[in-house]
C-alpha cells in the first residue's frame, strides 16, 4: 500500500539532472540537455528578462545572476506525437493550439517526437525562474 501511495503523491527521480524520456540517444540527449541549460542560466543572468511573453505582453525586470547557481535536479523531457500533419510541433493549450515545446509541470518539458531537440532553453528558463520564485505565470 505504501508502494502505491508515493506513487500517487509525485515522488520524482532526482538521481540525475536530465531524464530522458524520447527517442534521442542517451549521450546525445544529455549534451543537449546540458548545453540549453548552460545557455538559460547565461541568459537570465546577463539578459533582461520578460516575465510576460506568454501573454504578449512585456513585464521586464532586471538579469538576475543567480540564476547561474540553479542546478538541473531531475528535469523531465518527454516526447509525445506530433501534431497530425504539422511535424514539429505538438498541440498546446496556447493562443493558436500548436507549439515547438512546452512545461507540463515545473520539472517536465514535453516536446514533439520528431524534434526533441525542441526542449529549448526558453522552457529551462522558466523551470529556473520558478526555482528562483518569480511569478511566471505570463510565460
């Protein structure tokens, strides 16, 4: 019963910085990973940073270097099918139903099968600003 009761309460693997969950190489997918990471924390330490661009709008406040001391601590990228006839991308909840990636959840980005390189550094960003306790709620 205890088995079943962390499953249910979203225990998640922390052993390693990135979980592979497509089809990319395990190596290939790690230096990836890393590399868009790397790229995230650069860019909200030396960047302004729009804390509204999901919503179109423009909410900029300053760089923030922490940022460069957040750590990847069992980040999730997972693959799920392209979107029929559009490869690339996969459906999304955002103002034309279609995106390159996305954030499920704080710790998990979903990408499109046929490019899970698409787990870009913007979705890295906003993993790295919640850690950071900014309300990213307009990305």
């Amino acid at each position: 019963m205890l088995i079943g009761l962390i499953a249910c309460a979203g225990i998640r693997d922390t052993s390693q910085p990135f979980i592979n969950q497509t089809n990319m190489s395990s190596s290939a997918f790690q230096t990836t990973a890393s590399a868009d990471w790397n790229q995230a924390q650069h860019d909200l330490a030396t960047q302004s940073i729009n804390l509204a661009a999901g919503s179109f709008g423009v909410k900029d406040v300053p760089p923030d270097p922490r940022a460069l001391n957040i750590q990847p601590l069992g980040i999730v990228v997972k693959s799920v099918p392209d979107a029929p006839g559009h490869p690339g991308i996969i459906p999304c909840g955002y103002v034309t139903g279609y995106c390159y990636a996305y954030l499920d959840n704080e710790h998990t980005i979903i990408v499109p099968e046929s490019k899970p390189t698409n787990m870009a550094h913007y979705e890295m960003e906003t993993i790295i600003l919640w850690q950071l306790g900014y309300d990213v709620s307009g990305r």
